[in-house]
C-alpha cells in the first residue's frame, strides 16, 4: 500500500507519517526532510535551495521530481509521502512515474487544521539538538524548563522556516498550489478527509481505520 499525508503546514504530516513508520513498517519518504539534509551537508543544491526555504516558496518542481523519483524506484511499496505533491505539476508527475513503475497509490489522507491552530503550532515547536525529540512551548513543553526529558541536553534548536512571517508565506503557498490537488484526488476516488485537531493519538487512529490496518 502506498499513501500521500495532505495537509497545510502544522497540520501533523511529519509526525504521523514518522507514526506510520514505526509502528506499521512504511518508509517515510519526506522531501522537506531531505532537502534539510542537503543543506546540512551544505552540498551545492543546499545552498541554492536554502533561501527558497527560508522564505517560505516552493524549489522548483524538477529538484524536487528528481530527489524523490529515485527514493519511489527503490522502494516502490509501504511508501507515505509527506510533503510531496505540493502542487498539480508534481500530482502528475507523480501519477506519471507510478504508472511507468506500475506502482499504486491508494489513499490520499488530507489532515484538516484550522489555521489559527496552524500557526500556533508552527511557531511554537523546537527539537533536542542532540536527540531529536520534538516539543512545543505550550502543548508539549519539556518537564523541566530549558532541559530536554530524553537526553538532558540543554541545547534546542527550532527550523529557521518557522518564524511568524515565512509561516505566513508558507500557508499562502498551500493555499494557492497545494490545495488545488486536493479536488484532483478526489476525483479519483482516493481522497479521505481526518479531523487533525484531534490529539495526536486519535488523529493516528483516524488513519489507521481509513486505510484499514
Ligand atoms: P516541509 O518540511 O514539508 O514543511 O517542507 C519545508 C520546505 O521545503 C517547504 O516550505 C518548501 O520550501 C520545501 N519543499 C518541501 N517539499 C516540497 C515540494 N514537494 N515541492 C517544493 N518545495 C518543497
């Protein structure tokens, strides 16, 4: 089975997606994360890519078809999509490449969360430096303050993307790019609709009955 996560930024793609992953076995393929990876790596592409980034728009449709179309090729099946289609183009480049490979795509799950809530969470959240864990300064603050509960580091780092105003820059795109495929799977029959301002746990729940596992 292979699925796309939809939804705004904030809306829980990435952590439900990581969810998925653990405790049904799907590969988690999200292009956010490895573009993040190339600027990390400071290769060439992360430094051409960075400022897109930064400033909250979309790198450009063939960067993004050529990271991904490899990592879909190798694993071909339990594959979630997280952040990919973010527009019409790539919706059908990736129909395109399914159909080469004769792989199938069945449930788009659109994660719905209003946008107050969006940017609320989007600007709250930061990650362990050394561990990873992610937390939020209102919904999920580390026990003792500025200490993180897995790994006791005292070393936090929050995405650059993830100020106020690239939000607001980065909510605009979804609506006018990344919304449009919504319909477009619908159509198709694939779309299913979950109710993300639920808790976490019975937001994975919705998922886990909608693709029936
Ligand atoms: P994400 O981690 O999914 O929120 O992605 C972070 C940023 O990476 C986005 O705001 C875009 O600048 C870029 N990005 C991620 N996925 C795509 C995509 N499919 N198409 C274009 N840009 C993307």
């Amino acid at each position: 089975m292979n699925i796309i996560l939809l939804g705004a930024p904030g809306a829980g793609k990435g952590t439900q997606a990581s969810r998925l992953r653990e405790f049904y076995g799907f590969v988690h393929l999200s292009t956010g994360e490895l573009l993040r990876a190339e600027i990390a790596d400071k290769t060439e592409l992360g430094r051409h890519i960075q400022g897109i980034i930064d400033a909250g728009f979309l790198v450009p449709d063939d960067v993004i078809f050529n990271m991904i179309a490899q990592k879909i090729e190798y694993h071909r099946d339990q594959m979630v999509l997280d952040g990919f289609p973010r527009n019409m183009s790539q919706a059908q480049s990736l129909d395109d490449l399914m159909g080469q490979l004769g792989l199938s795509l069945d449930h788009v799950v659109l994660i719905e969360v209003d946008e107050t809530q969006l940017i609320k969470r989007i600007t709250g959240r930061f990650t362990c430096s050394k561990c990873l864990t992610g937390y939020h300064q209102e919904f999920k603050p580390t026990q003792v303050a500025g200490v993180c509960d897995m790994c006791g580091s005292k070393d936090f780092i929050r995405r650059r993307d993830d100020s106020k105003e690239t939000v607001m820059a980065r909510l605009g795109v979804f609506k006018k790019e990344t919304e449009s495929v919504v319909p477009y799977y619908e159509a198709k029959g694939l779309l299913r609709r979950v109710d993300g301002m639920v808790h976490i746990d019975d937001v994975t729940k919705q998922i886990k009955d909608t693709l029936g596992i």
